[in-house]
C-alpha cells in the first residue's frame, strides 16, 4: 500500500520545481526510518509522488493517548528521529519542517 502526494503544475514554476526536487531527493534516500518512494506519475497537469504508507499512528497523538511519556520511548523517538536526520545530513539534505506533528518522511517505529 502506499500514499499519494499531489502537485499542480497550474500552480506554477516554482511548485514545478518544487515537486522535482523532492522527486530526485526521494529517489536518493534509502533509510528505515524514512518513508521510500514507491512511483512517480506525471500527466500534463500534475505530478503525482506515490509514498510507503507508513503505518500506526503519529508520535504526538501516541504521546496524548498515552497520558505519560517513559525517558526510555522519549529517547527511542529522538534516537530514530536523529539517525533518520543525520542520514539526509549525509547527503546535504535539510529537512525544513520536522516536528511532532508532522507525519511527513521521518517515522517512528515502536521497537
């Protein structure tokens, strides 16, 4: 299974460009702690990025439902967060919006 992101290109060059770059990035990461292109598909009006489906639920909301919050799964959150970034590091990638509530390409797996 898998999860579909889509860009417009109406919405002009930079979103064009924007959807390229992550295209090219995405083919370039390989990590378990970040989600893996699965396909790209592209029509003459958009750009469609085909993601893993990633699976359970978003830390934050884990976080809420469980009330409180051991140093043990804090630190093995951060530990998967940290190797997940310092691996995009390597190859002189940023992540720009990395935050708890952020589903986006980093994931936590509960080990």
């Amino acid at each position: 299974m898998s999860t579909c992101k889509k860009f417009l290109k109406k919405d002009g060059r930079k979103v064009r460009k924007a959807a390229k770059n992550e295209i090219v990035i995405l083919k370039m990461v390989k990590h378990p702690n970040i989600l893996q292109l699965v396909d790209v598909f592209e029509t003459r009006k958009e750009y469609f990025i085909f993601l893993e489906l990633a699976t359970g639920r978003e830390v934050f909301d884990w976080i809420l439902d469980q009330g409180y919050y051991s140093e043990r799964d804090t630190s093995n959150v951060i530990r998967q967060v940290m190797e997940a970034v310092a691996y995009l590091h390597s190859l002189h990638i940023v992540h720009r919006n990395l935050k708890v509530t952020q589903g986006g390409l980093i994931c936590y797996k509960n080990t």
